[in-house]
C-alpha cells in the first residue's frame, strides 16, 4: 500500500495526481483508465478541501492498493472532517436539461458511473471514501 497525507487545499491536487499517477503508471494502467482515475481523484479531492474542514482545513490521506488478479487499483479517501456521505444523496436527474437539474451531486454522479465500486464508512472519527477501478 502508498499512502499520502498533506493538507486539504486546492493547491495540493497536482501532487496528489502526482502521487496517483504514478503508481498507474508502475501498473501499466491504460491512458483512457488513468484519465477516469484522475478524474474521479481530483473531484473528490477538491470535494474534501472545499467542504471537509470548512471554513478551516485540514489533513487528508490517500492510500492506494492494488490486486493482481483481476488488476485493479482502490484509492481511498480519509479525512477527519464533518461526517458526509456523498453517495447518500440521490443521483442527478440527467434527463432534464441543466436549468431544470438541481445543483449538486453530478461529480459524485460521474465518479459513480466512471469507476467500478465507489464506497464509503464512517469510522474512528474519519470519513473513507473508497474508489476502485479494474484495470484489465
């Protein structure tokens, strides 16, 4: 497992796509693949520095795994902000046209329909939200 901890602020995400990207590349993850990654990586990531400490901010971990058979990669989340669920909310109404549609929820949304299991716990005081993402 990596692991990664630094403050939650905007200003960070290129070294956390740093971070993320080269462990897909040590995978040999496909360009296409990398680019969902990064994705859902950064939609989360500036989730967590806007709203996670708000109005303050704090510490956030990133930790990847990854398996062999099937390969695929987990990135999870922590942070020790407010408990917040995003895949609690109902998802988008993608049907109706961008007036109609309500603010909110469609970076979860695609981070949801990019990945291949996205999971969250509340425990020991931190919010884990866990993104997997096979890579065959």
């Amino acid at each position: 497992m990596h692991e990664l901890t630094l403050e939650a602020k905007v200003d960070n995400l290129n070294q956390v796509l740093a971070f993320v990207d080269e462990r897909l590349e040590a995978l040999g993850c496909s360009m296409k693949v990398q680019m969902q990654i990064d994705v859902a990586v950064e939609e989360i990531f500036v989730n967590i520095a806007h709203y996670a400490y708000a109005p303050k901010s704090g510490p956030a971990t990133l930790q990847i795994e990854t398996e062999e058979n099937p390969p695929a990669v987990s990135i999870t989340f922590i942070d020790s902000g407010a408990p917040f669920d995003p895949l609690a909310k109902p998802d988008p109404d993608v049907t109706l046209s961008v007036d109609e549609r309500q603010i909110g929820g469609l970076g979860i949304y695609m981070v949801k329909k990019s990945m291949d299991s996205v999971t969250y716990r509340w425990q020991n005081g931190k919010n884990m939200l866990t993104i997997k993402k096979n890579l065959s």
